[in-house]
C-alpha cells in the first residue's frame, strides 16, 4: 500500500498499554482482521476507524495521525538568513546559519567575546532548546539571566523576549520546535528536581 501514513505506530502505542490485538479490537469495537490490517499497513482505515482506535489507544485522533505520518529524510543547508526575516531591533543575525524544517528550526551560532545576538524575528510560537558547544554564553530570558558552558543545555519558551551575550568564543545551537508538538510540552513541565536554581 503506498500511502504517506504508516499505521505500524499502532503496535507501538498498543504494546506500551500491554494491551494484545484482541484487546485493542474489543476497546475499540473493531475486528481483530480489521486492526490487524491497519496495524501492518494493509488498508487504509476510514476516519471513524482511526477515531476508534485511537480511544483505545488513549490518544487524540490528530495525535495518532501525526504519529502515523511518515517521515521522509530531509538534508538541509544552513544559510545566512536574509534580512526579510528580521525585526529592526534585531541584532547579529549575521552570525545564525539556519536550516528550516517546515516551522522548525536549526540554527548555528559562532560568536566573538562580547558578541550579542537577539533575533526575535526568526521566532514563530515554539519552544527553543540551546546547547553550548563551546566557549561561554550569558542567555537573558525577559529578566532572568542564565550562564551556559560548554555542553550545558537548556529549554524555554521562544516566544519570550531572549538574546545571547558571548562571554567567551565559542559555538552553540538552538533549535525550534513548534509548540503544536505536544510530547515537548511534557519537558517544560519539570520536576523538582530538575527545576532551575534562579
């Protein structure tokens, strides 16, 4: 069957309930020839089908259908933005190389001691992961300030006013992920114990 959906995620979803494909068909009021079909690709199921399981399964219908899509492998260069991408109050957009992946973004970032890069125009509704590659970067995030080095991490909302100081030489790499992609929302939601000393 070629279609741009891969409903082996299925047997993924169904297994890390512990639920058989007997069981799966009964949640969902199904057969068990009919979501075994689906399960390996051999029809394609209606809308009320995927709804069905997708219940069973304890996910949203558009969750699983996401899941579903397949995922062609997409090379990328990352280039200088243009300036069309900007705000006026942008600054060091020189110094990003971005690859663009439909609304998410890769991009690169090397910069000099004192170096100062805010670019709220490559922004969109996502959460921004940074990671230091090397040197040292102060990250201002509306009021708070947080001091990474080499090989620190960290995760915030993208939309909130950021920019990055370069306190050392050194590289590092954010990446865009739009806010629609709902298992990265579960990162935000930290745990005691990972929470940010501020």
């Amino acid at each position: 069957m070629n279609s741009k959906y891969d409903f082996r995620i299925i047997r993924i979803l169904r297994r890390r309930l512990g639920l058989t494909l007997q069981a799966l068909a009964g949640r969902a009021g199904l057969t068990y020839p009919t979501v075994e079909s689906i399960e390996t690709n051999k029809t394609l199921p209606s809308l009320k089908t995927l709804d069905a399981l997708a219940g069973a399964l304890q996910i949203s219908t558009s969750d699983m259908l996401g899941l579903a899509e397949r995922r062609l492998v997409q090379r990328r260069k990352a280039n200088i933005e243009p300036r069309s991408y900007s705000t006026r109050a942008d600054k060091g957009l020189e110094k990003c190389r971005v690859a663009r992946y439909d609304k998410g973004k890769l991009i690169r970032v090397v910069a000099e001691t004192g170096d100062y890069v805010h670019v709220m125009g490559l922004h969109e509704d996502v959460h921004e992961f940074c990671y230091v590659l090397s040197g040292c970067v102060e990250l201002r995030v509306e009021d708070k300030t947080y001091r990474l080095e080499q090989d620190d991490t960290i995760l915030f909302d993208g939309l909130l006013d950021h920019a990055y100081t370069q306190v050392e030489a050194g590289e590092y790499v954010t990446i865009h992920i739009p806010k629609d992609v709902r298992i990265i929302e579960k990162l935000l939601e930290a745990k005691p114990e990972d929470a940010v000393e501020e």
